[in-house]
C-alpha cells in the first residue's frame, strides 16, 4: 500500500526520472527539473523501454543482488499463498475446525492469500527491477488490491479482538453471543468495506484531487506511481490506526481479565470444586490460550505495518525525508506479515500442525479424515 502525496517530488518504489528522446540531444527530468545533456548521457542511462519517448530511467541492482532479493521476495511471496492456503484448507475441510473464531482466521487467510498471488509477486519485480512492466491498468488494479486486502486483515483482526474478548470475560455465555451468522457478518464486513474503499479512491480518481498537474508531470512508461494527497493520507493512516487502538484496548483488558482469572482459579485450587465451576475453569483456560495466541498474530501484524503507516505519514506532510531503501524495507515488511501468520497458528496451535501434516501426507484425500480428532486435549 504505497501511497504518495506533495510536498516532494521523490517517487517511492520507482525513480521519478523520465528520458525524453529528442533528435538532436536528450532532456533528463529529475524530480521535476530538467538537465540537458549531449547524446553521450543517454548511452549511460538505462531506460525500462529502450527506445521508448518518455520512458522511465532504470536504476538496477548488481546482478547478485538482484538474486538474493528475488531469493528473499519470492520466498516471502510462496509462503504467502502456499502457507495461507493449507490454513484455509485446515479449518474448512476439518469439522472439528468449524467455529465462529476459525471462519474468522480462515477468511484472514483468504486475504493473505491473495496479497502473495495479486500483490506480492509483482512488487517484487517492481522493486528489483525499479521498473513495471504490468501496464497502467494493472498497476491501478494491483494498488487496490493492495490497499483493500491491507485493510481486510486489519478489519478481520479487529473483529477477532472483539471475539476474543467476549470469550474470555464472559466464557459460559460466548457461545450464544458470537454465533455461526455473527461471524458471517463480521467477516462480510470485513470484505465489503476495504473493497468498496478502495475501489472509490483510486477508481475515481478523487486520491490525487488537486494534483493533477503533478501527477502528469511525473508520468513515465514504466512507472507504477500514485500521488496521494495529504488530506487521504491522513485518512488512511487514522483507518489504519483507530483499529489498532481498539485491538491494542481489547487484548489489554483480555490480559488484565486473564491474570484475574489465574488467581482466582489458584486460590481455589485447594478446594473441592462442583463439577460446573471445573468446567468453567477448563472453558476459562482455553479460550486464555487461545487469546494469547490470536493476541501474537495482532502483534506481529502491527510490528509489520506499523513502521510503513508511520513514514507514510511522516513523508506525507515532511517531504519525503525518508530514503527510499528505507521506504522499501518498510513495504516489504508489511507484506511479509501475510507470510507470518501461517507460521504462528502453526507454532502455537497444535490442532493446526496435526491438521497441516494430515493434508501435507495425502491422509486427508481418505473419507473419514474431515472427522478425525484434531485436538490433544479435551475440556
């Protein structure tokens, strides 16, 4: 989600530089300015598009660099759709999986998925090759996208929050609270309202109101650019950081709620317990140990994004301070919070990595393997 604004003419991801090929020299346009060279300059310069009037310039990596980069995106890219994509085989083929929490990280899955097929693997060559060779519409295409399955996974893990919390304050009545058509609803909106977002921004073309000019200025064959003005920056990161506050809230009062909980369940340790205050004490545990690990995948997802919405914002209203190697690590890092998730439920649930290895061995192509017992342990 790379959005730009005024205030300077430095174009992330790819270079603001286009060449103008004239008969008799060549004009460079750097950042807005124009430097008039002879012909020799032009043999210097790499273009996206060789012999292409308005091209942008190409600033590539040295050839072993490009590898490791390509090593180190594509790596990120496979574990983003192969990863994500055995969750949602996991909780959807599973039935002891089907639960209002496990639609939720399933639909979540879905939208890392589709970061690591429609928007990672061409960032990565965007970045590597400082050039897009996708076409202008694609490039509007790929933009949305990036914006919109941005935003649905925040949306996703605020509701998880909300869920999460019900559950572990009030464990007895949660199931009757966050129900099979609640999660529907919360996982529709978490849909409807990042696709509806971002398609009225950059199809209408309202991101870049006021800076028309500027955006034909910088127009180069090759680019991927959009100039976003400060006013929708600043909207974008408030929509990015209210949910985050929200999350960071609920898991505060979820650990404050928990700790409550363990001292009580302690304190009470040495008694004789009825067998419904047992069970409660069972229900209270899990759905702690299930908060704890949903609470690390939000922290890993605001880790990820958090240092990309802060530059973005101080870019947005301090000139693009930031050097670009910066700005693209900070990309980069958001996009690997779609590759991260996978590795997390694997990590600290058991039910997921007994679920994996089923799928992974060819055991859940037999009829009887969307039944089988998934948990270690039962409450």
């Amino acid at each position: 989600m790379c959005f730009f604004s005024p205030g300077a003419l430095k174009i992330r991801n790819n270079p603001v530089f286009f060449v103008t090929i004239n008969k008799d020299k060549t004009s460079l346009r750097v950042n807005n300015s124009v430097m008039s060279s002879n012909s020799s300059l032009l043999a210097a310069v790499q273009l996206c598009y060789a012999n292409v009037n308005g091209s942008c310039v190409k600033i590539p990596y040295s050839p072993g660099s490009q590898v490791i980069l390509y090593i180190v995106f594509g790596f990120g890219a496979v574990l983003a759709v192969f990863g994500n994509l055995l969750v949602m085989i996991s909780i959807l083929h599973f039935k002891q999986l089907h639960s209002p929490t496990n639609f939720l990280i399933a639909s979540l899955a879905c939208a890392d998925f589709l970061v690591g097929v429609t928007v990672m693997p061409f960032s990565m060559v965007r970045t590597v090759e400082s050039c897009w060779y996708f076409g202008r519409s694609f490039c509007t295409f790929h933009t949305c996208c990036d914006v919109a399955f941005c935003y649905s996974s925040l949306f996703h893990l605020c509701f998880i929050s909300i869920d999460r919390y019900i559950a572990v304050t009030d464990p007895l009545v949660y199931p009757t609270k966050f129900t099979i058509s609640v999660s529907g609803i919360c996982i529709s909106m978490s849909w409807i309202l990042p696709v509806v977002y971002s398609g009225a921004v950059f199809y209408t073309g309202v991101y870049d109101d006021g800076l028309e000019e500027l955006s034909d200025a910088l127009h180069c064959i090759g680019g991927c650019q959009t100039i976003v003005n400060q006013n929708w920056v600043l909207i974008d990161f408030l929509s990015f950081f209210i949910p985050t506050l929200v999350m960071i809230i609920l898991y505060g009062n979820i650990f404050l709620v928990a700790r409550r909980q363990a001292k009580k369940i302690e304190n009470t340790g040495s008694k004789t317990e009825s067998s419904s205050e047992s069970y409660k004490a069972r229900v209270a545990r899990r759905e702690r140990k299930a908060a704890k690990t949903l609470g690390v995948t939000v922290v890993a997802f605001m880790v990820s994004w958090l240092p990309y919405s802060i530059d973005s914002l101080i870019d947005a209203f301090m000139g693009f301070i930031t050097p670009p190697y910066i700005y693209e690590i900070c990309c980069w890092c958001a996009y690997y919070n779609s590759a991260m998730n996978p590795l997390i439920y694997a990590l600290f649930y058991p039910r997921f990595r007994k679920a994996i290895k089923v799928i992974v061995t060819g055991q859940v192509l037999k009829n009887s393997s969307a039944t089988m017992n998934l948990f270690s342990e039962h409450v």
